[in-house]
C-alpha cells in the first residue's frame, strides 16, 4: 500500500485537464461562489470591502457579475497584519489553531505579507504542483534534486512536496554550496530539479569553469524554473537547455496566489493556466475593459477557488500577461497564455518616454554569442535627459569581438525596444553572481 495507484498517463487528472471549456468555466462559478461566501463570511476584511462596494454572495450568478466585485492589493494586505489575530490580521478565515504553515512573501519592495496555510491548504499547494510536475514528464521513476535555500520563501517548498506525491524521490539540497550540490547530483545520477534561471545557469558556469565538469554530461534530463521569467524567454531557455543537455519548464506561481500555471511537454511558447483551481482575468491596463480575446496585453486578476485560510480573491498580480490563439497540442484544455508572464505592470517603466520591459533587455542579451549569462541595466537622468547603460561581460577569449557584439547589440536593442544604450564591457567573472532572485534592473531617477 503506499504506492502511486495512478497509471503513468499524459495527465496527472484525465477529467479536470481535457474538460470542455464550458464545463470548467461552471466549474469555476460553482467554486467562485464558494469562495466569495467563505471570505463573506469569515473575514471581516473581506466582508468590510463588499459592503463597502455593495455586493452580497447571493449577487454572483455568472463570471461577469464576478467583475463587480472589488480587487484586492498587496499594499491592503500588508496594512491588516501585525494585528489581531497575530501576525496575520483580519483576513484570516480560520482560527489561528488551523493554521500549519508559515510563508512570506519575497517582493524586493516594501514590508512582506505573511501567508498562513492550513494543512488542507498545503495539501492544496502539492496537487497543484503535481499537475505541474506530471505534464512536464515527471514521474515515480525520477530523482529530483533540490538546490534552493529551505526558509520562509515558497520557493520550490510546494515541488518538492508534489515530487513526493507524484511518487519520484527527493533530494534536498539545502545548505550545500554549488559545488557540492553538483557533485550531489553526479553521485546520485539525479534526473531533475527545480531552480530560478539565475541559479541554472549559475550552476551550469560553476561546472564548466571552476570544477571542469560539462553539466550536459550529468544525468538531469528536465528542469523546472519559478521566480524569475527566464524559463519563457526564448534565448534564455536555449541558454539553459544547450548547457544542461535538457528540458527546461516555466512555470508561474506567488505565495500570496498559489502555483497557477505552467509549461508542459509539449512547451507550446506559452502556460497552461490551471483552470480547475485558478479563475484568472485580464484587464485592459489603460481602458479598464476585460479582455477574452487572444494577442490583447493586459493584467492579471486571480482568485485561488480553494484555498481557505487566507483566501485570494480577485487579487491585483499586475503581472501583465495575454492569451494564446491556438490551443496546445498535448490536449489540455486549460487556456495557454502566450510567453508566460510577460512583465509587471509596476516594473514597465518609461523611458526617453518610450514604454521599457526589462524582459526585452534579457531576451536580446541572452541570444548574443560571446557574452556571459549576466547583466544589469542601469536607468539614471543626466540633466534632464534619461540614460540607460548596459553592462554585460564577454566571455574570456572573446575580447577580440568586442566590436560585433557592440554592433549586434545596440542594433537588436534598438529594434527589439526603440531605445539607445550605452553599453559598459566588463571582463568575465567581474560581476555579482545571484543566487536566487537576480537584481539585474535599477532605475536611479527621481521618484522611483
Ligand atoms: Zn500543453
């Protein structure tokens, strides 16, 4: 007894992920509905801003009546906790002996929020991590290691939770250090892992260049990225998979949201959104209007249907994000969204008024031959005129090609986001290495 009863099928749930797209979109009112009530009734929070905004459960009978309702924003968050019931505040829908699980978030701006889980909601975290892991080829027959710092961050907490579930085996690599953590992998024949793209391609460069091993000829045949868009875009994927020798997968997720989308095998250029457990939408930034349609770019507002201690409902991601046009050829029925997370509406910034994605930037250094994985953009003002500067590396022995890669640069810059930059050369190994969330982006400009 104990074993995975489950077949090794294409999905890990046959049902919910080929379900015709009415079927889960009444699955996700009957859910919808569900949630409102709990929060209505359980959190004076949330009670305080549907009063407010004049919107009973009872008023919900289709997914257009749930725009009526009020979103909510990290800032609300952060004001209710530090207060009564302690840490969490007045968002909590369970009493605080329920609560088994202590995260927070990692935003690189303001004070944290906290996120109480209960045990049902951390079993809540490892299915939706289990669909994830089963469409990107996981299975009981893999040894999946775990190079990330166990702490208060999500991170990949919920992975390595869902590996166990899905019956593959675990290694955790905790606080070993890079070159152990690879001898690791090379001494138990590890199958896959989980990391941020900064961290996979900082491995891989460990290997290569300080211990002489080529990280393709390790046995890690898929990877898992989170935290960082790297894994969707297309020169940084192709970075990761040419050094690893392997299949590299986005997915998306936050702690204050859960694990809501992901790449499978088929990695059709965009994420499965899970649809049985996440009710997204989009919004048109500038109009404010509701987007069904595919190409259109808007922000994501999420609401978690199952997760109870404290609900996520219609929250503010400002992760700008689209639909795809076409559905993916692995049978899902769960809609793609073309590229991943595309950026954040609070990280697109104007510059030379020209609209900045630090995303663009990555994307053109990451497919230029003969610079390092680094890279950091700089925005400042001289007088009153904006400047951008960015500094890469070259690899060693590639200085002589300077002048190409200055011109291929600047060119694909100008193309990809109709600005000019001033590009800094620094010689390979000067710059920091991240072990996580790399902080590549600094607007140094008055204001931000
Ligand atoms: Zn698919």
């Amino acid at each position: 007894m104990g074993a995975v009863q489950k077949e090794w099928g294409p999905y890990w749930n046959p049902v919910l992920e080929t379900l015709r797209h009415e079927k889960i979109r009444k699955l996700q009112l009957e859910k919808f509905k569900r949630i409102f009530k709990w929060t209505y009734e359980r959190s004076k929070f949330h009670r305080g801003l549907y009063e407010k905004a004049g919107i009973r459960p009872g008023d919900i009978r289709s997914l257009e009546d749930v725009r009526r309702m009020p979103m909510v924003e990290k800032s609300m968050m952060r004001d209710i906790q530090r207060k009564d019931p302690f840490p969490y505040g007045d968002a909590l829908c369970v009493p605080l002996e329920d609560v088994s699980e202590f995260r927070q978030t990692s935003g690189t701006t303001g004070q944290p929020v906290y996120q109480p889980d209960t045990w049902q909601d951390w079993e809540w975290w490892a299915e939706c991590w289990a669909y994830i892991l089963w469409a990107q080829g996981y299975r009981p027959s893999d040894r999946v290691f775990l190079p990330f710092g166990y702490n208060v961050f999500v991170a990949f907490w919920a992975g390595h939770y869902a590996a166990e579930k899905i019956g593959a085996e675990v290694v955790p690599g905790g606080v070993l250090d890079t070159q152990a953590r690879i001898l690791k992998i090379q001494e138990l024949k590890c199958t896959a892992m989980m990391a941020t793209p900064t961290y996979v391609l900082g491995m891989a460069d460990t290997a290569q260049n300080k211990m002489g091993i080529d990280p393709s000829s390790l046995t890690i045949r898929r990877i898992t990225c989170a935290g960082e868009p790297g894994a969707s875009i297309p020169s940084t994927k192709k970075r990761m998979e040419d050094a690893w020798g392997a299949k590299v997968f986005d997915h998306a997720g936050a702690t204050e949201i859960g694990a809501w989308c992901f790449e499978c095998e088929a990695q059709p250029g965009g994420l499965h959104v899970n649809e049985a457990f996440f009710l997204v939408e989009i919004q048109d930034v500038e109009t404010g209007e509701y987007i069904e349609e595919p190409g259109r770019r808007g922000k994501m507002i999420i609401t978690a249907l199952d997760r109870e201690a404290q609900p996520c409902v219609r929250f503010d991601s400002k992760d700008l994000i689209e639909w795809a046009a076409e559905p993916c050829p692995c049978g899902r029925t769960f809609r793609l969204i073309k590229g991943g997370v595309v950026g954040r509406s609070d990280d697109i910034t104007k510059v030379k008024g020209v609209l900045l994605a630090p995303s663009a930037i990555e994307e053109v250094v990451r497919g230029i031959d003969g610079l390092s994985d680094e890279f950091e953009v700089i925005v400042d003002k001289v007088g009153d005129i904006d400047r951008i500067a960015l500094k890469v590396e070259i690899l060693g022995g590639r200085e002589n090609e300077r002048p190409r890669i200055e011109t291929q640069l600047k060119d694909q810059l100008r193309l990809k986001t109709n600005l000019g930059y001033l590009i800094e050369f620094h010689k390979y190994g000067t710059m920091p290495r991240y072990e996580v969330k790399a902080k590549r982006f600094k607007d140094l400009r008055k204001g931000h």
